[in-house]
C-alpha cells in the first residue's frame, strides 16, 4: 500500500545548474538558483600578495565616528600603540571648530605624524576595514600623514 502525503514531481537536473520543481498547489515550475559564486574564484593569490601587508612592522588605524576622528599606529609584533591622535583629547578639542569634519582628519593626522616621529617611526602599512572605503575622511588622515613626512604604503584588496 503506498501513501502519498504530497505530490511534488521532481525533473531531471537541467543543465545550467538550476533545478525545476513542480508545486503540488498550483502546478507551476518554479527554480531554486545556486548562490552567486564570485566572479573568478580559482584566482591564484601569491604567497608574497598574501603576506607583504603582515611583513610591515607598524600599522595604521583609523577610526570616524559622527562625533570624532581618531587614529593610532601600532607595533604589529608587540601590540603597542606607538602613536595616538584623536579629536576627542583635550588639547585638540578647543582649537577646532567641528571634531568630525575634513579639516579635523587633516590635524589629527598631522598630529599623528608629529607623534610618530618622535617615536622614530617613519614607514606604516595601512589596510582598510572591509566597510571602509578608502576616500572621504580616511583618505585626508593618510593624506594628512604623508604630507607630513611619514610613508604610508595602502594595501587596498
């Protein structure tokens, strides 16, 4: 004895990857696509391509906010803030006018190079957070850092 609890046909796979399927409601095919791949998924990547970002000992981070700017250089080895210039601290905070705009990205990575190079740090590497795109505000910090003496290499994927 055979019970049927639902009639769905399946047809045989088609051949462009997609699946047809019969609803047992109203007898109308519908698909179900795979998900989208990226465009060139067996791209070699090089193991120098994969790893010159992590070869530079120092980094940068930038971080804006609605409200302020900040920005630091770290030691990728030891985890030590090397530098930091923010527009949230007391003695930048007096002098500008707004703490969140493109004149306070140029002073805060003014402030930032001066700081770094007391620290005698003169090369950092810079990579963009996956949300981050790299104009606007971020682009005036590193503008900001290497007009003021420090070489910044961007490692943009």
């Amino acid at each position: 004895m055979f019970y049927a609890i639902s009639q769905v046909c399946y047809a045989p796979r088609s051949f462009f990857g997609v699946e047809d399927f019969v609803d047992d409601a109203n007898s109308r095919p519908y698909t179900y696509q795979k998900g989208k791949k990226s465009k060139n998924p067996n791209k070699h990547v090089s193991f120098k391509q994969r790893t010159v970002a992590y070869m530079e000992s120092f980094t940068l981070d930038v971080f804006i906010s609605k409200r302020f700017v900040s920005a630091s250089i770290t030691h990728r080895v030891m985890c030590k803030q090397v530098a930091v210039a923010g527009t949230n601290s007391k003695d930048i905070k007096a002098v500008l006018k707004s703490r969140s705009d493109i004149p306070a990205c140029l002073s805060v990575g003014s402030i930032l190079a001066d700081r770094a190079r007391e620290a005698d740090v003169y090369t950092v590497s810079y990579t963009p957070r996956d949300r981050d795109k790299f104009e606007g505000k971020i682009r005036a910090v590193v503008q900001s850092l290497i007009d003021n003496g420090i070489d910044v290499k961007v490692y943009l994927d």
